[in-house]
C-alpha cells in the first residue's frame, strides 16, 4: 500500500482506529491485559477507541501493548509512516521522513525506532535446506586519512573496530541477521543454532576457521573465495552477500552513520524488508505483525 491509498482509507484517527480493532480483534474485543472477552466500548468523547474491561476493571484502547501504546502522533501519521518505511528497499532518514510528514526530526526518528523495534520482534522461524553464512562489518570505507600521522591505512575486514554483522540466508527463502561481538567458533555456533534447522540443511560459508565449531551441528561446506567464488556444485555465498549490499546501501545511501547501540535495530529493519519482498501488501504484512 502506497501513501495514497493510506490517505484515502484512513482519512481520521477514528477510521485507523476502526481498521486496527479489525485487524487486532475481528469481530469480539478482548482486553489486552486480561484476555477478558467480557468488555464494552466506552461512550466515544474527545478519546476515540477506549474501552472497559468488567473483570480487571482497566480501561485500555486497540494501541493497548503495542509499538503504538500511548501514542500522541496521530494514527494517520503512523500508517504514512508504515508505508513509507516497508516500500523503501535502502531504508529511508528521519530528515526525510519528518519533511514528508511534517514532523519534527526528534519525533520522526522515535517514530521511526518503534517500528523497527516491532520488525525486531519478528525474525521469523528456522531456516532450512541451503543455507549460507557470512559475516559483514559496518561503519565506512577505510582510508588514510581515518587515522591521522598514520601512513598506515584503516583495518578491514576481521579484526577492525566497525560493527560486525553475522548472518545466515536461505535460498530463496529468509534472511537472519545481527550485530553480535563474538566471531569466535563458540559465537558462530550459538548463531547457527537459534537460526537454523540442522535437519536436512547445509551450510555453506567462505573458509573462515570458526565456522569448523559448526561441523558436530550439522553439515558444512566452506567455499575458498581465492580460488573461486562459485562452483558447479552451488557451494557459493552469493546470497547472503547480495542481502549485506542491500544493508550497505541503506547504510551509505541514508543514515551514513548510527551508533552500535541501535544498530540491531536497523539490521532489524532490512532483515525484516528482505523477509518480506515477495509480499504484495507488505503495509498489510506489517499490521498483522504488530496487532494480530
């Protein structure tokens, strides 16, 4: 869904609210702190969407336990938002957002972090089949100048004070990714195992020698990249690297710098995009996500 279409579908907060009450509920309200289906709606005054629940006796809206919960951002902003973010494949700057919406920077970007904290939130189930691993590292190219009465120019690659990224791809399939500061054999295997199906799947990386503390879990081939970076047999880590090229742009293209703290949260995002690029409804896919 396109920002033209969140204008003309929900041109007030009461329409948003009437869609997330759809999309959350369906037909029966259930309180969220609770679960009590035993609630009734409010009489509507200056606070649109509030309800009663006769159990807890709490009184709470469809936002209740949500990125949205006590939100002062109109929910018009929020979808335009929404749509904004899960259609731009290099991501998109809360400058740019906030001159779009007519925001200011600060909000925009807290706007902007509560829905990468909801795509955070959902990473998906394991992977499985082929499945390829690499690891990327963030923070800019290197060059001489970076360090000053150094002739000597910028580490790369392992070993380099940039953020580091670990991720895994199947073909065709998803994407897991995170910042992780621990590319030893024991940090890759403990990767390997919240991401991936050992059953019946493979794993292909380049010849980095942690990735050998995955061999007991399950299958591994390791590709030499000095050699070659394909071979007829489909050992090759074409994938995962065209995902961390996506990363990238969004990293040079948009934000050109954000601090290791919020990265996962970015990660998060393009992780979140690359899962979802074959949805149709993408705006959709995110709602349900967050509401249902």
């Amino acid at each position: 869904m396109n920002i033209v279409s969140v204008f003309k579908r929900f041109p007030d907060q009461r329409a948003c609210i009437a869609h997330l009450e759809r999309v959350r509920w369906g037909d029966k309200a259930a309180c969220p702190h609770c679960g009590s289906l035993h609630v009734a709606r409010k009489r509507e005054g200056k606070r649109v969407g509030r309800w009663n629940c006769h159990d807890c006796k709490s009184s709470f809206n469809v936002l209740s336990g949500t990125v949205m919960q006590k939100t002062k951002i109109p929910l018009q902003k929020w979808f335009l938002a929404i749509a904004l973010i899960v259609n731009a494949k290099k991501s998109l700057s809360s400058h740019q957002l906030a001159r779009d919406l007519e925001m200011h920077q600060n909000s925009a970007w807290y706007l902007m972090q509560r829905i990468r904290a909801a795509m955070a939130a959902n990473q998906g189930d394991f992977l499985r089949g082929i499945v390829e691993a690499d690891e990327t590292f963030l923070g800019g190219k290197p060059r001489k100048r970076n360090r000053r009465g150094s002739r000597k120019p910028a580490k790369r690659g392992r070993g380099t004070d940039k953020t580091a990224v670990i991720g895994a791809v199947e073909r065709g399939g998803k994407v897991k990714a995170m910042v992780t500061d621990d590319l030893s054999g024991r940090g890759i295997l403990r990767f390997i195992r919240d991401s991936v199906d050992p059953e019946g799947s493979i794993l292909i990386s380049d010849e980095y020698a942690a990735y050998q503390a995955v061999q007991p879990y399950m299958p591994h081939l390791a590709v030499n990249h000095q050699e070659h970076y394909s071979d007829r047999s489909g050992g090759h880590t074409n994938t995962i690297e065209g995902f961390w090229g996506l990363l990238k742009r969004a990293w040079y293209g948009q934000h050109h710098h954000y601090s290791k703290d919020f990265s996962p949260l970015y990660v998060a995002e393009s992780s979140w995009k690359y899962n979802h690029r074959k949805d149709v409804d993408a705006f959709g896919s995110f709602m349900r996500v967050v509401f249902a």
